[in-house]
C-alpha cells in the first residue's frame, strides 16, 4: 500500500500538534517548491533522504504498438531519484 498524501497530512498534524488544514498547506508549498525547482531544471538534495536529478533523455526510436509502425520519441526530461546511504541502511535494516 502507497503512502497518500492525505495519511502526510494526518500524521503531521498530529505530530506537530497543528490542524489538518495548516499541515495540508505546508504540504502543498513544500511539493510547489520541488516542483518549480524541478521544471526549473535544478536538482534537488535533501540529506539524509536522497536527490532528485532533472536528466535529458535523447530523442529515441519506437514504435507504435497499435499499428506497428516506426516512429522517432522527442527529446524529453525526466526526473530520477538516487537514495541517500542513510535512507538505504534504514530501508535494508533487519527488524
């Protein structure tokens, strides 16, 4: 099951003691912010998370699986993440 972002929202509220509304708003500016950073082009580094990369990809060949015919994808950007060690030695930690 995949974290929502309301459960985001629900958890640190309570944690923070704030209401849900003031924590769906810190939430929401937070994502704003990466995602401007992002379509910016730059990358973003969080410590201890990890960093999320704004890479080219070439344009490519492919073909259309309806009809089988070849076609040239555009160039386009994509974003990547690369974990941080401390996030992987939490994620690989035997319980």
């Amino acid at each position: 099951m995949a974290l929502t972002k309301q459960a985001i929202i629900e958890e640190i509220s309570e944690k923070n003691n704030c209401s849900p509304s003031e924590a769906k708003d810190t939430i929401k500016h937070f994502l704003e912010i990466m995602k401007s950073t992002l379509a910016s082009g730059e990358d973003i580094m969080i410590s201890g998370f990890g960093k999320f990369c704004v890479n080219d990809k070439a344009p490519r060949k492919g073909r259309n699986p309806a009809t089988g015919e070849d076609m040239v994808l555009d160039k386009r950007k994509v974003v990547t993440f690369k974990c941080a060690g401390k996030l992987k030695d939490k994620i690989n930690e035997t319980k």
